[in-house]
C-alpha cells in the first residue's frame, strides 16, 4: 500500500507535532496541507509511537497544563514525581520534557532536588497575578486554555466578497470552515500553508482573531470618518476599519519603524484597500499638525501581550520587571493620543494582554488627568458594555485576551 508520506516527510511531521502538539501548526511548520489528516494516518502514529518511545514517559497536554501550574505555585517535588517514570535514576531533564526544570536528581532517601532556569521565576509571578486577580480555579482555566491549541480565525475581507462566498471558496480548496464568533469571521481546518490559498491571494480575507476584530467593532464606525491608528502594525485594525468604512474616509496607520509600514502597505495592497496611509511615528511623540485632526483615535498599545500565550507560548516567560514597565509607556502614548482627537471624537484603547495594570488602571490614569474624556458604552456583537470597558478571556469568550476601552472627547 502506498505511503501517504515519504519517510522523511513523516518524520519532519511527526518532530514538528511532539514540539507544537497542535497538528494545525505542525503541518503548517511541516509543508503539508492538514495534520489532522495525517494524524488519521497508520504510517504516522507508528512514527509517534516510535519517537514517545524515546522519552522516558510521553506527557499529555492536559498534564503539562497541571505541571506548568504546580511549578509556577511551587509545588515542585509533586509536579516532577508526576513526570518521573519508574526507573527515576539516571534520567535527564530533557528526557523528561520538564522544560522549566534545569536540572535534577533523586536523592539516597528517594526525594528529589531541583535547580530551576530564571522562566520558573517569571511564571510564578504570572501565576501570583493570574490567582490575585481570578482565583485558583480562574487561573487554572485561563492556563489549560492558552495551553489548548489557537484556532486560525479569518475575517472576510467585505470590499471584495460575501462571508457565504468566501466559505464556499475555502472549501473549494479544501478546507475546513465553521463559524468564528462574529458575523464574517470563520476558523478554519486543514489549511496547509494558508498563503498559498488562492481565497488569500485574492485578498478575500485577513487572518485576525475576533477578539481583535471586536476594536474596530467598538468604534461604531459608519464610512468617511478621519481614523487615527497609533500603534498599527502590522496592520489588523487598520485593514478591519477599512472593511468596515467601505474604503471611505482617511486611516492613518502609523509605526515607529519603516520595515513594519511597508508590511502594512503589502497587506492593504493584497487586500485592495485604498483608504489607508502609513505614517512613521513613535507613539510618544507629538505631531502638531495632527492636533484636534481624527474623529477616531486608536492606541493598541504595546504590552506584555499575556491574552495570546496561545498563540506565543514564550510570553509566560517575560520577567516581573519586564510586565510592570509597561504602563509607563502605555500612558505617555495614550496621553499623547489624546491631544490627537476631534471634539466630540473617540479614542480607544487596547491591548492584548488580561493584566489591570495595562488596563483599567491605565485609562483610569488618563481619565483622572483628563476631564474632557470620559468613558462610554457601546455595543459589540457579543453583547452590551455599558460602563464603556471590557475585558475578553480565552477560558470564557474563546477568544484571545483582549481588553477594549472607549472615550468620548467632550465637544
């Protein structure tokens, strides 16, 4: 019977799901078009088996999720006895797959001393924040679902087509659709290398999660409006609001760095976007031909990006000092932003991170030292926000950790 793979193929297939353990990313990582086809594959279970056999005891994801906790709260001897197989002597960290662990070794009296690298550092100060502000219980979700696989979430570009259209083209190609969380939104199966998709050279659709997706929402764009895009690469929002304007208007989108705006320009030329305009800017910097300029003003500020651990996975590693020096510069942006807004506009702003330091307190800050802002409801597709702020979880929305805030500037 004919091989669905090469052996070198499999094998590269095979690597790439044991690191990721999500066959989407694997495949993607691979070359191959669906991992999740070739996990059905005889030829390619028998190739896992054989590199399981080659560690000292094969850790589950569920499992991993328990370990990374345990060893974030400090309970370290039972998250490596659960990893221990039974013959403990001898065996390597690496073996083990204990990535937070650098070294260990079993006692004469069969206990267990540890050394840890700086990461174990880090996750327990995530961990600390994550049970000060969720409990335990919310801290365990929030950490089994950015340990879960992200889906690949599109949004359909509505210049160019219809959502129904748009799915009927996917599946054309072969993969599989099912409705995101927004009208227009799709995750999608079986892509292999979605840039290779005829849909997405057409410029039929952008990939941004809906959580990303719910910015633009919350700005209740209409079409023409001046929109100010602060922090745009590598461009998301910007592309959602001209969807979302019907290619009317002025979007300015702006980065400090020219590499990222010529990256934004490639996608709204794939997306046959005209509305947009780039801009070198560092957010911290006041233009003043741009004072009282924009109906809307967006600042997705940079964070520590802690609502897409899913996505990057290496984030749960920053650093306390790296997470707490964040809201300075999030405020001198979003208090540079400010001056940039019409009377009677709007300025949101954003991050992809679920920590109240870059969030609430931030805006609150701002607030406080500007009375002509003050919060304002508004409505997104998953529901009302009157007191004019939100937060978004993966563990309860499924979506990215998001938080949104809307500011209305007195007239």
């Amino acid at each position: 019977m004919k091989e669905y793979l090469s052996t070198a193929r499999r094998k590269r297939f095979c690597e790439c799901y044991l690191r990721t353990l999500d066959p989407v990313r694997a495949a993607e990582e691979a070359g191959e078009r669906d991992g999740w086809a070739l996990l059905a594959e005889e030829s390619v279970r028998v190739e896992l088996d054989a590199m399981r056999s080659l560690r000292a005891r094969t850790v589950r994801r569920e499992d991993a999720v328990r370990r990374l906790a345990e060893l974030a709260f400090g309970r370290a001897n039972d998250a490596v006895a659960m990893a221990l197989s039974p013959e403990r002597e001898g065996l390597s960290a690496e073996k083990l797959d204990l990535s937070a662990v650098s070294e260990f070794k079993v006692t004469d009296k069969g206990g267990v001393e540890i050394r840890f690298l700086d990461r174990v550092k880090a996750l327990e100060t995530l961990c600390g924040l994550l049970e000060r502000q969720e409990g335990d219980d919310g801290a365990e979700a929030f950490l089994r679902a950015d340990n879960a696989p992200a889906p690949i979430t599109v949004q359909t570009n509505t210049i160019l087509t219809a959502p129904e259209a748009l799915r009927a083209s996917l599946e054309a190609e072969g993969v599989r659709v099912t409705p995101g969380l927004l009208p227009g939104s799709f995750q999608l199966r079986g892509t292999g290398n979605l840039t290779k998709l005829g849909a997405f050279q057409a410029g039929l659709f952008q990939v941004q999660d809906d959580a990303a997706a719910l910015v633009t929402e919350a700005m209740g764009l209409r079409g023409g409006e001046a929109v100010l895009d602060v922090c745009a690469a590598p461009g998301g929002k910007s592309f959602r609001c001209a969807m979302t304007m019907g290619d009317k208007g002025r979007i300015v989108a702006c980065d400090l760095y020219e590499n990222k705006l010529r990256r934004i320009e490639v996608g709204a030329k794939r997306l046959h976007l005209t509305a947009i305009e780039t801009a070198a800017l560092d957010g911290r910097s006041f233009r003043p031909e741009w004072e009282n300029a924009f109906d809307v003003v967006l600042v997705d500020a940079p964070c520590s990006g802690l609502g897409i651990i899913r996505k990057k996975p290496e984030i749960r590693y920053k650093k306390a000092d790296e997470l707490f020096a964040l809201p300075v510069v999030q405020t001198a942006i979003l208090e540079n932003a400010g001056r940039y807004v019409k009377p009677g506009g709007l300025l949101l702003y954003s991050t992809c991170t679920i920590l109240p330091e870059e969030n609430g307190q931030v805006t609150d800050e701002f607030l406080s030292n500007h009375q002509g802002f003050r919060r304002e409801g508004f409505t997104l597709p998953i529901g009302e926000v009157p007191e004019g702020q939100v937060t978004l979880w993966p563990q309860r929305q499924g979506t990215d950790g998001f938080y949104i805030c809307r500011m209305r500037k007195a007239t």
